[in-house]
C-alpha cells in the first residue's frame, strides 16, 4: 500500500453538519449570522466571527453582524388605512434600509420566497415613522416585521433580519394550495408566539418636565380661640338665637 492509501483510512472523516462560511469552523444548528452588505445574504457565522464583526468598521463593513434583540412599542399602533398605505397583499411583511442602496425596502413572504416592492420614504414616515422601533432600527441586520391578524389587528415588532428570512423558509416549506393549509397556519402561528415571547417592550417615554412650583410667604397662623371668647360665644344671647 502507498502513503496515500494509507491517509484515507487514518484520515478523520469531516464532521457533518453547517460550517461557518468565514473560517470552515463545524456549527451547531442553532448559530448567528452576518450580513454580507455587497452581496446582500446571510452567511452563517461561528461565535468567534460573529463577535469580530460586532465591532465597528471591522472588515472594511461588508459583513455586519446580526444581532439578537427583539423590541415592541406598547405606543405605537396600525389601523385598516395605515396598513392600505403601506399596499401589502398579504398578511405579512418586513421592511429594512439597505444601506449599500441608501434606501427602504419592504418584502413580504410568500411560497415563492421573498417579494421585493420598493416603499417610498413618505409612506414610511407618515405610517411607521411614527414608531420609536423605526428610529432604534439598525440598517441591513434589523427590520420591523407586521403581521395582521383574523380580526384586523397589527402587531409590529423590531427583530434580527434572518429570522424575516428564516419566516419564508418556513413558508415554502409548508405553503399548500391558496390559503396555505392547516400546517402552514399552525406553523407560523408558533413563529409568531415565540417572537412575542421574545420581545422586550419599550420603556414609556418620560412625560413634560414639570416645574417646581414655588410656595408663597408663609401665612400667619390662625389665632387660636380663648376661653373668653368661648364663653362669650355661649352666653345667653348666643343660645337664644341671636341679641335680645
């Protein structure tokens, strides 16, 4: 037998499983991502890589990390016409700034994957604006996700970008027919219960400054009665009723 030979059978076969996609490292099935802004896509990412890229500038700001924080605003609401203004056909979407294109961008899942439809800068102000989450936002690893329910209601909540990417998977996976089937509803509704348990509310916004109010001179204080003023009070003529 050659040496070559002999290396396939002491060689250590590859551990299965995801890699990083920066150094080749294995992965556990639950692991961070980074945001690669050139290409636009998730890489995977090993612990390590994913804390060099919290750093700012690091890599030149191709690769962003992607952080794990989930946020509501107890304040802040949709109704019907907020959510006509924003024209989504579906019950769901996301939106994001894409910082390489210097622009909002709102997807919505769907079986097919992830529709893109540009969302113009007055819409967003006028309708989700408004939001405190809108300004906490960071470009291409955040995006505030809507989800309208049976009764008309809309929750909005600030989440890491690749869990909006991992909804769609969920969506193609399981999407049957027109309405999606009972698989399909059951598993989002899971996705939704487990970001709302997930998400932290806002504090309150503190309320206007109150100023100090000033106390004005101190008053005298009231005399107090005497005993001949109490006798006097009861005399005769006071229990009578009045002077004979």
């Amino acid at each position: 037998m050659t040496t070559d030979v002999l290396k396939q059978f002491t060689r250590r076969p590859p551990p299965e499983g995801e890699r990083c996609d920066l150094c080749g490292e294995p992965l556990p099935a639950a692991h961070r991502h980074l945001v690669d802004t050139s290409r636009r896509s998730l890489k995977c990412a090993c612990p390590p890589c994913h804390l060099l890229f919290t750093r700012p500038g690091a890599g030149q700001g191709r690769f962003r990390a992607v952080p794990d924080r989930y946020l509501t605003d107890p304040g802040f609401g949709l109704d019907e016409s907020d959510w006509n203004r924003l024209q989504i056909p579906v019950a769901l979407a996301f939106f994001f700034r894409n910082s390489e294109l210097d622009r909002l961008a709102a997807f919505y899942p769907s079986p097919a994957g992830a529709t893109e439809s540009e969302l113009d800068p007055q819409t967003w102000d006028a309708v989700l604006g408004r939001s405190r989450l809108a300004e906490l936002l960071e470009p291409d690893v955040e995006a505030l996700l809507l989800h309208r329910g049976r009764g008309g209601s809309v929750t909005c909540t600030l989440v890491p970008v690749d869990v909006c990417y991992e909804l769609v998977g969920r969506m193609r996976l399981h999407w049957k027919g027109f309405d999606g089937g009972a698989e399909a509803r059951a598993d989002i509704a899971e996705f939704f219960e487990r970001i709302t348990a997930a998400a932290r509310p806002l504090a309150p916004e503190p309320g206007p400054a109150v100023a100090p109010t000033h106390p004005g001179p101190p008053t005298a204080p009231a005399e107090r009665e005497t005993p001949a003023a109490s006798a006097e009070s009861t005399g005769p003529a006071a229990q009578s009723g009045g002077a004979p």
